[in-house]
C-alpha cells in the first residue's frame, strides 16, 4: 500500500477528534460519538483505497455510517479491511476525563479478524516481553514471566486494568505479588497501547474488555513489536448467538487468540488522534482565533516507522471543517 495513505489516516481520526472535542465534558456521549462517525465518515471518500468496514459501528440497521460491511474509500487503489473506533472511551469525553482518543486500524484484505461485538479476555505487553505470555496461565505466572523478561522486580511492575467487578479476582491475585496497579475507567485501546511504550510507566494488561476494540489495539501491538493474546468471552446468550452469527462455533469461542489470529500481513496502518488529555496522546486544544492544535501517533507494519504528529488547524479555512459547522 502507498505510504502516503498513513498521512490520510491521520486527516481522518483528526477530523473525528476536532468534531467529537465539541462536546467534551457536555455529559452527552451520544452527541460526541456522532459527531465522531460523522467526520470520520466525510474524511473516507478522499482516500484512495477500496476499503470495507470490518470493525465499526455495529451493523446497517443500528448505524448509519460506518456500519460493518460498508465500503468506504474512493473506489480506487487497493483492497483494505478497516476498523475504526470514532471515541474510544465516549463517556470520558463526556465527562471531560483523559485518555479518549480517535483510533482506525488498516490492514490488506482478509488479514484481520472480524470480531463479534462481545468481550474478549486480553493479555497485552510490550516488545520486552514478547514471547512469554499465556492467557491460559496464572497471573502470578505471567506477572513473573514479565517482570524477568522486561528485567525490573516484581514491586517495579506496573499492570494497568479496567475497573470492573469481574477483575477483583485478578486484582486481588496480582495485589498479592506486590506489583503496582494502575486502574482505568474507559479506553481499552489506549491502555492496551501505553503497554509498548516505555515512557507510559505500563507494563502488562490484563482483563476482559470489547473484542472489536481488542482487534483494533492488536494492530498497533503488532506494528509496535509487542505481544497480544485474547480470547472471546461472551456474558449472555444474546452475545453468545451473535458469536454464532459471526462464524465463530463453540470450539472458536473458547480458543486463545494469537496476535497474528487477531491481524497479520506484511501492511498494517495504525492512527490515533488524542480527543482528551491522555497517557500516550495530547487532547485536542483550541486556541485564540479559531485556530485548534491536534497530536496523533501514526504507525505502519512494513517500515516500522511511528511518527507522532502534532497539527494545528484553522477552523474557518478548512473546508471539511466548515460542513462539519466547527
């Protein structure tokens, strides 16, 4: 694929990051995460692939835009699956907290998985720790195992999870290691990514959180070097027929995820814009005279390449922005 399809990439979680930064702290998630697709979906019809919305919205009849199955691009260039997450975190944006952000994911056609809207068991790392992980495995044992591989003491360790009921066991196992925790209210896709960076002070993420925003985080995992393995896990009958739907059986249901199960091929992109102050990416900020500044992470698989990009822009000269009403 072109390299200049990453710049396009960001264009895109840019625009849904500037419309979504309207409604920040306004307590209404449902408003944020339209204006979100709604840019999002403009930014589409300017890029030069044939692309098919694998992760998205949810399907037609409960999304208008950027529902799954919908084929977006400009009808020229290569074939591409695409996951995108408009807000990754919408009731932060709603409540003004940190780390919601704009994230897409592109790989070649037929090389990333198509998951079914239910939560997934995730285990999640850095390059450090690549190969030694097992979801199937005791948390003591993969704390340990990381803690070895990424060579600090266990005391040293930092694990980041989500804030659910259903982690007080994990929570309660790993306190007993005497590892630091750091717990997060929202955002499976951001925290999943600070594990591959050093300067994030995270380590390892444990913990159930949603299988599409899993794929998603697997792609920028894997163009980062680091480890991934999930594992679906529906909590209703509904979620389990939907699994079914989706073409996945029993046995496919209980089987461990493999980052390359998750997404492969030789070309993954990866963008993300942050929305709010964050870990790993700065919230969007407005300034005087209708000019705002963005910062967003782009990655490619091939290269290697990672290229953080702090943008600013004129509301009044961007046409885009302008029917946006910005």
């Amino acid at each position: 694929m072109d390299r200049n399809i990453a710049l396009e990439l960001v264009r895109i979680t840019e625009t849904a990051a500037l419309a979504s930064a309207n409604w920040m702290g306004r307590g209404d998630k449902n408003a944020a995460d339209g204006a979100a697709v709604e840019g999002m979906r403009m930014c589409f019809e300017r890029v030069d692939v044939r692309g098919e919305i694998v992760i998205g919205e949810g399907e037609l009849d409960e999304a208008p835009m950027l529902y799954i199955g919908e084929k977006v691009g400009s009808g020229y260039g290569p074939l591409v699956d695409i996951a995108v997450d408009p807000i990754d975190g919408t009731n932060l944006i709603a409540k003004g907290l940190p780390n919601a952000i704009a994230v897409i994911a592109m790989t070649e056609k037929g090389k990333m998985l198509k998951a079914p809207d239910t939560y997934m068991d995730k285990i999640i790392v850095g390059p450090g720790a690549r190969g030694v992980i097992d979801l199937e495995a005791p948390v003591r044992e993969n704390l340990k195992k990381v803690a070895q591989a990424i060579d600090k003491p266990l005391s040293d360790l930092t694990l980041t999870i989500l804030d659910r009921d259903r982690h007080s066991d994990i929570i309660k196992e790993a306190r007993e290691t005497g590892v630091r925790i750091k717990i997060f209210n929202e955002g499976d896709v951001a925290a999943g990514i600070a594990t591959c960076f050093s300067d994030t002070g995270v380590d390892i993420l444990l913990g159930s959180g949603g299988a599409p925003e899993g794929v998603i985080t697997a792609a920028a995992v894997k163009t980062l070097g680091g480890d991934m393995q999930g594992r679906l896990h529906p909590m209703s009958p509904e979620e389990i027929q939907r699994c079914h739907q989706m073409g996945f059986d029993e046995e496919s249901i209980k089987k461990v995820l493999t980052l390359e199960d998750l997404v492969c091929g030789q070309d993954i992109f990866f963008a993300a814009t942050g929305i709010t102050d964050g870990d790993l990416l700065k919230g969007v900020r407005f300034l005087s005279k209708r000019k705002v500044v963005t910062h967003s992470v782009v990655m490619r698989s091939s290269t290697g390449t990672i290229r953080f990009v702090e943008a600013s822009h004129d509301l009044d000269r961007k046409e885009l922005l302008k029917q946006l009403k910005l």
